[in-house]
C-alpha cells in the first residue's frame, strides 16, 4: 500500500512536529486534535519553526507556504477517515490512548495502519485493544522531531513483517533514520534515557550538586550537547514520570523508582519548557 495521506492525532509538542516533517517530505497531512485552540497553537509553532528556515535562507517564504497548506487540522476525528497511516500523539496515558485507538479503529477502512508515538507504554497491550492487530505498530518520535533524526519502530507480538517494514521505509521517507525495535517497557532508548534523566534528579533532590553544575558536569565531562536536567524541561517532566512509572511497574524493580522531585514538581504543574517552569525557567 503506497501511503499518501497521513493523519496525526494530538497537536501539542509532538504532534505539530510531526505533521511538520510529513508535510515537508510531501504527504498530504491531516492535524486532528479535540481542541481548536490546541491546533491553532499547533500551526503557530509549525509556522515559527519554518520562519527560522526563512531566516536562515534555508527555505522559501513559498516553500514554507506550501508545507502549512498541505496540513489540514479539524476537531473531528471522522475526517481521519480516508488516511493511510495515523499516528497517534496524544497525551502519555494509557487510558486515554486506547480509548483513542478503539475509536480510530471503527473509522479507518481495513489495511490501514495505526502507529502510535508511545514512549513507553506495550505496543501488544495497545494494539490488542483494536481489530487490526497485525496493523498496528510503535512509531516513536523523538523532541523535537524536525530536528531529530531517529525513529524507533515497535513490533507488538502480533504486528506484521510487513507493517513494520512499511512504517520504516516511511520514517526513511521523512528523512529519519529507523531502528526496529522489540516491545518491551521504553523501548530502547528511553529504557537507558529516562533512568539517567531520573538519576540527575536524584543527584539535585539529595544537594550533591547544584541543577547548572549537574548540567555542566554532564556537558563538559561526557560530552553531552545537552545537560540531564535541561532535557527533562524539554521532554517535559510529566512525560518522564510517565515513562518511569512504566518501568517501575512493568519491572518491578527499586531502580525504575521516581524521584520524589520528580513527583513533585510534576504534582506543582512544573512540566518544564511547556508549563514555563521546570528545573529553569523559561518565558512563556
């Protein structure tokens, strides 16, 4: 099945950069959301992101207008109707998600694909919650995904040879580099990430040493482009708790707990770049 149309449920972070890059490598790109609000933010954030290739003389004021005209956002999810792959990006929860999915699932006509950007919870979980099993496979994004250029493709116990293969010519497509990947709880990348992310909190949370001397340690002495903490703000520390509530519970095991910062800060609405306010402050 050649795929033409892609769908792109959720606009925030993840969702808007990932319609970007389907609507930059050419694919008609649909941006679903339940909020208005959610899409215009959506496309303002598509739109700046492609202003600084404007600026840059990377692209055209032309180019750019083409990109956003072929992104097309609406609030209902019927019109997701005719695409030949969705992802989901919507918000790290498993209930939410697959109440999601089972929905999508009535709607699309049979051989489409559903992925999903998950970043930690089960694929076979997820897919055994539709009628297309063998269709449904992990797409995971990383942030922020214009930039980025790994994807990981997840094949749950019953996902096709041939969906997964499909579903990495396609992140090849979008200039990605793909990795297959086994499901099992975050991954890959996320499996080693996210427990290095926790581990810095821990570090600040016990006074070891300051957020910026945590960051800079990291930078300067493993070469990291980026601190631990500075990257919590950018994944946004809900969805780093998210992420390690599944592997504490999945692995049951003492070394997946979250810091208690972590909880915290999450539970004070200090998400990081998207709330303002996380390890740094950021203008809003």
């Amino acid at each position: 099945m050649a795929i033409q149309t892609i769908g792109i449920i959720g606009a925030g972070i993840m969702g808007n950069g990932i319609a970007q890059v389907c609507a930059a490598a050419g694919y008609q790109t649909i941006m679903q959301d339940v909020a208005e609000a959610a899409l215009e933010r959506g496309i303002k954030t598509i739109n700046a992101s492609l202003e600084r290739g404007v600026r840059k003389g990377t692209m055209t004021e032309a180019e750019q207008a083409a990109l956003v005209a072929r992104i097309r956002t609406t609030t209902r999810a019927e019109d997701l109707a005719d695409a030949d792959l969705v992802i989901e990006a919507a918000t790290e929860n498993e209930t939410l998600k697959v109440k999601i999915l089972q929905g999508l699932d009535r709607i699309l006509r049979p051989g489409a694909i559903i992925a999903t950007n998950t970043s930690s919870i089960s694929i076979t979980r997820l897919a055994a919650a539709t009628s297309r099993p063998e269709r449904f496979v992990g797409m995971h994004f990383f942030n922020p995904v214009p930039v980025m250029a790994l994807v990981e493709v997840i094949s749950g116990l019953q996902t096709s040879e041939a969906t997964a293969q499909e579903v990495a010519e396609l992140a090849r497509s979008l200039g990605k580099t793909a990795i297959g990947v086994k499901n099992s709880a975050g991954f890959a990348v996320n499996r080693i990430l996210c427990p290095m992310l926790n581990e810095a909190i821990f570090t600040l949370q016990e006074g070891i040493a300051s957020a910026e001397e945590i960051d800079a340690g990291m930078k300067l002495g493993c070469n990291h482009p980026i601190g631990p903490l500075a990257l919590c703000d950018m994944v946004g520390l809900d969805t780093l708790l998210a992420v390690m509530n599944v592997l504490y519970t999945t692995f049951n095991d003492p070394k997946y707990r979250p810091a208690t910062l972590l909880q915290e800060m999450v539970d004070a609405g200090m998400y990081g770049r998207k709330s303002g306010r996380g390890f740094y402050s950021y203008a809003k």
